[in-house]
C-alpha cells in the first residue's frame, strides 16, 4: 500500500464526557471487624512500591566509603553489561568509540558487584 503512494489518516475527536452512573460507596476505617485497617493498607501499599532507581554516583560512594577506592562510571557499565543487566541510553552517547573499553581491575570488579547487591539490582 505505502510503495503505491497511497496513504491513511485518521481524525480522532477527543471530549470530556459525562458520566452515566454514579456508585456511592462509604468506607469505614478502624481496628474493628466490620471496618478496614489503615495500617493494613499501608503494608499493602508498601508492596506495591516501586523500588528507587539506583545511580551510579549511588555506587561510587558506596564503593568509596566501604572498600575506600573510587571507581568510574565506565568500570560499573562494563561489570553491569558483562552481567547482562538493564543498561538505559546516555544522552552523551556516541555511535563510535574512540578508544576501546577498558576493562576494570578484578577487585574493582568485585567491589561494584557487591555494590549492586547491596542495593539488590543482582
């Protein structure tokens, strides 16, 4: 269809509508049978949280304070692709290295992985 030249548009009319029912509902809360628990449905809530984004400046300082070291980003992205992790796109990035990666030291290696189980990304 697209070789042809021929194309498709839509029109989509979005609009605030009203709603045709309404449901009322009244909710007691309390520590009784016949009420529900706030702090039942706090622990609940908590479950569903999601877990913070760990950084990589959240690594090096942990790195830093517990094996004394610092440790490059690039160290981390490298231990974190050679453990098949979830890596995001940089906004700096390039489509052609420089230089090749340098591969990190093994105790900095070790350091980072006990970094990123610390913080249960591993």
């Amino acid at each position: 269809m697209w070789e042809k030249g021929n194309t498709v548009e839509s029109i989509v009319l979005l609009s605030h509508k009203s709603p045709d029912s309404k449901i009322n509902v009244k909710v007691e809360f309390g520590e009784d049978d016949d009420k529900i628990s706030l702090n039942a449905i706090a622990e609940r809530a908590k479950k569903y949280q999601p877990k913070p984004k760990i950084t990589y400046k959240m690594i090096q300082e942990y790195v830093e304070k517990k094996y004394g070291f610092k440790v490059h980003t690039a160290y981390i992205a490298e231990v974190k692709r050679s453990l098949g992790l979830t890596m995001y796109d940089a906004s700096n990035a390039v489509e052609e290295l420089n230089q090749p990666r340098k591969h990190p030291p093994k105790e900095k290696v070790e350091a980072i992985k006990d970094a990123l189980k610390y913080f249960e990304v591993i």
